[in-house]
C-alpha cells in the first residue's frame, strides 16, 4: 500500500465532488494570502509573511486536489495527494510538493518554534507564488 493508499484508508483523504465555486474559493484565498504574505514582507515581519506564504500554498494545493475529486483532511496527506494526482501524472514539477513540505516546516517552525528570518520568509513567499502559478495554469483560470 502507497502513502496515498494509506491516506485513503486512514481517512485523511476523501473521495469528495467539489463545486467549481469550492475550487474557486480556495484560489480565491490563496491569492488573499499571497498578497499579505508579500505586504508582511515589506513590512519586515518575516514570522507573519512565512505563515501566510504556507497558507497560501495550502490553499493552492487544496483547490489542485478539490478538483481531481479528493479532499484533504491533513496537511501531510495534502502533499502526499498532490504527489499521487499531479507529479506522477507529470502536470507538475516534483519540486511542488518538495516546496510545500519545506514551507510546512518553515510554518512551523516560525508558529511553534519561534524560528523564522528574511531568507526563509523570502523562500516561502517566492515558493507560493509559484505554487500559485501553477494551481491558475491547472485550473485553466489565468
């Protein structure tokens, strides 16, 4: 059994129809979020735009999955989906879900750890824009 397989089993991934509207929505807040993370930025609040970044690339991969028919109910899985339905199916880079575990990790580490800087804030932002880029390609809404 996969790591996708197991997620199904587990529940941590449904079988779920989800409305264009649903889609629509979480790209409509991951640009919400993109947007703030980059005034967070500015504003030199590196902890905040990290968070933001990861949401925003949340939200990215959230609207990828939604619209092949499946709903996350994990952040891990979310990644493990975006593996199994897009990058083995060549429709994205594997480096997608290598940035989004990254921009996990840093979210993480910058909520819970109190660790964050420029560099890494930077890191994640330019990662969800890219992110972000990708989910408006696949989704036909550029």
């Amino acid at each position: 059994m996969n790591e996708f397989e197991r997620c199904l089993k587990d529940r941590r991934i449904l079988k779920f129809f989800a409305s264009p509207e649903m889609v629509q929505k979480e790209m409509d807040s991951a640009e919400y979020d993109l947007m703030h993370a980059e005034d967070s930025l500015l504003r030199e609040d590196s902890k905040w735009s990290s968070v933001q970044s990861y949401y925003s690339m949340f939200h990215s991969a959230k609207a990828l999955v939604l619209q092949k028919g499946y709903r996350e109910k994990n952040h891990y899985c979310l990644i493990i989906a975006l593996r199994e339905l897009y990058v083995k199916t060549g429709e994205i880079e594997e480096e997608a879900a290598e940035n989004l575990e990254m921009c996990m990790d840093i979210r993480h580490e910058a909520d819970y750890g109190l660790t964050y800087s420029p560099e890494a804030a930077k890191l994640a932002l330019d990662a969800a824009k890219k992110m972000f880029q990708n989910a408006r390609r696949l989704l036909g809404s550029e």
